[in-house]
C-alpha cells in the first residue's frame, strides 16, 4: 500500500513540475467577495432572529440572565425530568446549579453516553439568520462524541456570541480554522425518500438553548 502512494505521489510530483507556482494566498484574497459579509441589525434584532429560527427547527429556546442562568438550567433539567446529566468539562462551576448531580464529561464512558438523560454545553459563536450554534470543542463545549451520542443537548449561548450573518462567524471561526467544528440547526433530523421525518439520526433529538441577555 506504502508502495502504490509513493508513486502516485511521484506521478503528481512529476506532472506538476511544469507548472509555474502560484501564491495561493494573494488568489484567495483576489476572489471578488460581493455577497453581504455584515449584519445590520442591531442586538435585540439579532436575538430575535436567532430565536425565531431556532424555533422554526423545534427548538426549545429559554431566555435568562447571568444572574439566573443556574435556576434557570436547574428548571429547564426538570421539566424533563432528566436527572443523569453529564457537563461539558470546562464549563464554569458557577453557572451550574449546586444542587443538581451533574456527571462530569471525563467520567463518562460510551456507556454512560448511552444512557444518560443529556449533556450540558457552551458554544462559540451563533448566527441568527440561519439559526445555526457553532461548538470549537474548547473548554464548556465538550468533545465531538458527547454532543452526537446523548438524546437531549442543552446549550448555552450568550447574547454577545449572537452575530448576523455566517460570513461574520466565520471571521470570528478563523482562530479555529484547523479545529473540528460542529455546526448545529435544531435538533438532528433527517427524512428518507418518502419524506418521512426521523430525529436523531446524527446527533440529539432535542435541543434546548439557554439564551443569556
């Protein structure tokens, strides 16, 4: 096998030795950008357009402040009576309410994944036009597995991670450019041939986002 992909690689090798270089980087920023690449709405316009669309994906959106947001998670965990939840590690031991026995990421194996009743996280970024939250996976955001395994993800978004637009997000992503990243519509649904609605198939059935203003 070793063999074969060395030679292929010489095989491209060779062909390309005719070929002037090029500066990929001065052709990339050449490339006419013409589509809206910022927002014009103001804050509360924007919050209201992320709320919109996540709804419209059957999200379940609760609104909160700073102050609030551990009652707020600790009522959100209850009313569906989930009680087997894992946090994200990484996540601040202040926004967490005291009273509710979280599991914490690094104990939980593929079983526990399994079972449990859902996962808590942050994320990065939110663009309210296409309703969509992007987690990087750092610190409060969890590693890939814990937020396709578990049934239920409950996330936190903050209003100032809110942006317009994807171009605005992606500029913001660029530190990440090289990182896995996922990008979340409401919850995970699909449909086969006959248009028949599935949830799940690729990541949690419900999505709950606690939004903090």
């Amino acid at each position: 096998m070793a063999d074969a992909r060395d030679a292929i690689l010489e095989r491209i090798r060779t062909g390309l030795r005719d070929v002037a270089p090029t500066d990929i980087a001065a052709e990339y920023a050449a490339i006419p950008r013409t589509y809206i690449r910022a927002g014009q709405l103001d804050l509360q316009a924007r919050l209201h357009q992320l709320k919109e669309r996540l709804r419209d994906y059957d999200t379940n959106v609760v609104e909160t402040d700073a102050v609030s947001l551990p009652r707020t998670i600790a009522e959100v965990l209850r009313s569906h009576e989930q009680k087997n939840v894992i946090a994200a590690d990484g996540l601040p031991e202040e926004i967490l309410p005291l009273n509710f026995p979280f599991i914490s990421e690094r104990n939980a194996s593929v079983d526990t994944l399994n079972a449990c009743d859902g996962i808590v996280t942050a994320c990065s970024v939110a663009i309210a036009f296409t309703g969509t939250i992007v987690l990087t996976h750092g610190p409060g955001e969890g590693a890939r597995r814990l937020t396709l395994v578990p049934d239920r993800h409950l996330c936190i978004v903050r209003a100032e991670q809110v942006v317009e637009t994807v171009p605005e997000a992606i500029d913001r992503l660029a530190p990440f450019a090289t990182h896995p990243l996922t990008f979340i519509s409401g919850p995970s649904a699909t449909a086969d041939i006959e248009m028949t609605r599935i949830r799940g198939v690729h990541g949690p059935r419900f999505l709950d986002v606690v939004l903090v203003q």
